[in-house]
C-alpha cells in the first residue's frame, strides 16, 4: 500500500540551451537565474519542509478517504457505487493529469505550478469538507485530484534543483520517506478523525484538515517559491550535474507541447471505463454500461494511434510508444498496473468490512493496515540490499507472497471474526509480497530505457500506478460490493470479503505469470 513517487519533468539530460516558450513570462536571463537559483539555496529547509508537506497531503489524500467511506456512506445516503466514485474521482483526475502537469511545471516554472496546484487542492479539500450531497462531493474529489496533478510532479524537480551533493541524497531520503509514511498515516489519521467526530462533524475532517495547512504553506510558500528560480524553468530527477547545475534544463524542456488532444483522449477512455464498473453491478448492468465500455476500446485504441501518430511526427506525446517497446516495459506496465490494483482495490474494500460488517472504529480499522503500510516501506527501502543475482526472482516472489497473504486474509475473515493476531502477521506478508513485487520492477524498467526517455518512462509508469489503484477500487469494489449488498449483516460482509481476497490472489498470481509467458514467448522465438 503506497502511493507512488511523482512524475518528474520531461527534459533530456542533454539539453542545456535555457529558454522559455511563455510569451506571458519575463525572459529569464542567466544573471537572473543564478540570483533565483542564490535566493532558493539561501534557505533549502524551508523549501524542503514546504514541497514535502505538499506531497504529503496529496498521499494522505489518496488513502485517507478510505477509512472515513462507511460513515461519509451513511451521512450522505450515498450507494455502495456512488462511494466508489468518490474515492476514485481523486485518482481520475491526478493519474491523467500528471505528464500534464509536468510539462506545465517546465514551462511556467515548478515553483509556481506547485503553489498553483496547491491553491487548487486546498479549495477543493474545504469544498470536499462541506458539500451537502454525493454529486457535489465527487465532482470536489475530481477538482482536488486535479490540484494534486498539478502540484506534486513539481516536487522531485525542486528537490533536484536546490540541493547537491549529500544533500541532495538527504533530500531524496526525506522524499522517499514521506511516500512511505503517507499511506500508513492517512490510515491513522483518518480513523483518528472520523472517531473523534470532533464537533459532530463525522467525515468532514478528513478533507478540512487540508485547508489550514495548504493556507500555511501558500503563505511560506509564496516568499520560497514564488520566483521562477525556484525550480524555474525546468529541472528533473537525476539530471541536474553534480554542481547543482541546471544541466537538465533546457529548450526542449519548455518547447515540448502539451499534448492536449492526448490528454482529452485518456480521460476520457478512463471516464468510460470508470463509470460502468462502478455503476453496472448496481443498475443490473444496463445497456449503456456496455456501451460505454465498448466506446471505452474504441477510444483507447484513437489514443494509442493518434500517439504513435504524434511520435512519428517528431511530437512530444502523452505516453511515448517508444518508451511502451523499451526491454521491460511492458511487463513493468502490467505488474505495475495490477499490484496498484490489488493494493487499492484490498484497501477500500477491507475498510468497509471492518467497519460496516465487523462493526469496528474507524481507528481501530485505520490501525489494522499499519502493518501492510510499514512493511511495505522497509521492503521498499532495503530490496537493494539482497544480492543483484536475486533481483529478477523478487518481483514474481512477492507476488506469489500476497497472493498467499491474501487467500490467508479471506479465509480468516470468511467466518465473521476479526481473525485474531494472525491477521496482523498477514497484513505485515501482503504489504511486503506488493513492495518486492512493484519496487524492483519499477526501478528496473527505468533503469533500461535509453536516458532522453527516463523522464517519459517515469511518467508513464506513475500514470500507470495511479490508474492501477482507480482499476482497483472499481473493479474489486464493484465485486465486494455486489456480494455484501446480496444479502446482510456480517454473513454477507464476510462472505464477500472472502470472494473478494480470493480474486484478488488470483490477480497477483496473474502477475507473476505475466514474466513467465513473456519469458517462454521469447524463447521460443529464439528457437
């Protein structure tokens, strides 16, 4: 269970003409830049501390609601479906928004597209906190995903722009901790919240607990970040020289187009898939539904095409279809894609049966995942560590370990118990079995493609994450939903439950096959 790092921005390392294709923009001038460049360094703490509280609300965020999901269901009246919208609406609009949002951070300067996106979180988190119905609710979750987008794939830039050196690498720490800590926290904390019911407020500090801070860090932020130079015109991760140099920056980094028609084909694609899986099983799957889905094939397939299209061309797309053939791409995106599924999907529905069929607090159900998140991040941290010849046996390993951990789950829980201390211990297995599966593959796959594509790699991977965990909510939600909601009480929560683990061991099985054929295809190929 983790969120995923953020898309850094999509300069090559050997650009280093500095240019600005923003005709609304001062011209930035090398004396200019290096008074900025002065300026940021004269206090890299606070700028630390700001970016990284930035990134840290936006991962609470994807997790958080999660806990509060029972009570805000049955404040607002909303059905299990709706629920599922509005825990996925954020995930719509961060994980096709983030290339995006890269871009625009290159073009107008990662500083203020951070404090842009963050204006935008904070408003859409107090609207979030007080919409008076499901419908306002979602369309705020999409608003502050959108804020998410915006902001968080500035933060790897700023980082790779202000510090050198050991610094940097302290920098980078921190960075990696907070992802890891995010998760565990927005567990806690929104458990905390939601059983306190602080004023009788119920859900609604899970989201108003944004606007305090965001005010606080527009405000330190505005005097840190305000100028172009903090994180000016570009910047990305594992380009800058070790002087602290721009050596990424440069006018390609700038120039590189948008992609709009690109960005309006994937949301949509994804809105039309969405939208059916979540809706379907609760309207009898009625003939629109699979209208939709079938737009949805269409669409994707325009996307792909008008992409390839775009690369042929020379242009800057959305996903480069070159990145999609590099070695070990593919396989990265499936496993990626179905770990994301997995971890979100057992996420959101492990919280409903806590509290809606156990009849457990929001904290206590929040606590329950402590173990999944905390190992997840020491796997993370120390994979590297075991030795190079393992490596390529790590991810379908841990694969293979949660889905064992997930079978071992469903059965604890099949009976209507709370299944006792072991399930602490299985909680602990899964969180590792999903870090070895997905940090190995993801530092491999970027670690193979040609170095002017590592930028678009990490952003075609993030995306991918993002959309793993909206295909996890909406497939596996929609499965233990349906099976809850077929019958009552704990029986059927608990039953459902236990259906639900099982298709999801069967999904992280999937994902250690998937290596497995292509390792066969490929060799019969070569015989």
């Amino acid at each position: 269970m983790t969120s995923t790092p953020s898309v850094t921005s999509d300069i090559p390392a050997s650009s280093r003409a500095h240019t600005t294709d923003n005709p609304g923009a001062p011209a930035v001038t090398p004396r200019s830049r290096a008074r900025s460049r002065a300026r940021s360094r004269s206090r890299p703490g606070r700028l630390l501390a700001i970016v990284l509280t930035g990134q840290f609300m936006g991962v609470l965020d994807a997790f958080i609601v999660n806990v509060a999901a029972p009570d805000l269901r049955a404040d607002l009246h909303t059905s299990g479906a709706v629920l599922q919208l509005v825990v996925a609406g954020y995930s719509i609009a961060y994980s096709v928004l983030l290339i995006t949002g890269a871009r625009l951070g290159a073009r107008v300067g990662h500083g203020r597209m951070f404090l842009g996106g963050l204006a935008l979180f904070t408003v859409a988190s107090l609207a979030c906190g007080l919409a008076q119905g499901s419908g306002q609710l979602i369309a705020f979750r999409l608003a502050q995903g959108t804020g998410a987008g915006l902001m968080l794939p500035q933060v790897l830039s700023l980082i790779q722009h202000t510090f050198t050196g050991t610094s940097r690498t302290r920098a980078l720490g921190a960075y990696a901790a907070v992802l890891g800590v995010g998760a565990a926290a927005g567990q806690m904390l929104g458990g905390g919240l939601v059983s306190a019911d602080l004023f009788g407020s119920g859900w609604r500090p899970v989201f108003l607990i944004n606007v305090p801070i965001g005010v606080l860090l527009l405000a330190a932020g505005a005097r840190v970040l305000g100028g172009r130079g903090a994180g000016g015109t570009a910047g990305t991760a594992g380009t800058a020289g070790a002087d602290g140099a721009d050596g990424a920056d440069g006018g390609r980094a700038s120039s590189r187009a948008l992609d709009l028609p690109g960005l309006f084909l994937l949301a949509a694609a994804v809105l039309l898939f969405t939208v059916p899986v979540v809706l379907g099983q609760e309207l009898d799957w009625p003939l629109w539904g699979w209208v939709s889905l079938l737009l949805c094939a269409v669409v994707f397939a325009v996307f792909v095409l008008y992409e390839t299209r775009l690369s042929r061309r020379g242009g800057s797309p959305l996903l480069s279809p070159r990145v999609l053939r590099a070695p070990g791409v593919p396989l990265a995106v499936f496993r990626i894609l179905t770990m994301m599924a997995v971890n979100g999907g057992f996420t959101f529905v492990l919280m409903l049966h806590l509290q809606g069929g156990l009849g457990q607090s929001a904290l206590r159900a929040g606590l329950t995942v402590v173990p999944t998140c905390a190992a997840f991040s020491v796997a993370g941290l120390g994979w590297r560590r075991l030795p190079e010849r393992w490596h390529p046996l790590l991810s379908p390993g841990g694969f293979l370990l949660g889905a064992a951990s997930l079978t071992g789950i469903g059965a604890l829980y099949a009976g209507g118990g709370d299944g006792g201390p072991l399930v602490y211990v299985l909680m602990a297995t899964e969180g590792l079995g999903m870090s070895l599966a997905y940090n190995p593959v993801l530092a491999g796959a970027v670690a193979r493609v040609r170095q002017e594509d590592a930028a678009d790699a990490s952003g075609l991977l993030v995306t991918t994450a993002q959309l793993g965990l909206l295909v996890g909510v909406a497939v596996f939600g929609a499965a233990f939903l349906g099976h809850a909601e077929s019958g009552t009480g704990l029986s059927a929560s608990a039953h459902a439950m236990a259906l639900t683990c099982g298709a999801m061991a069967a999904a992280a099985v999937a994902g250690c096959l998937g290596g497995v054929v292509r390792a066969l295809t490929r060799r019969r190929a070569d015989l």
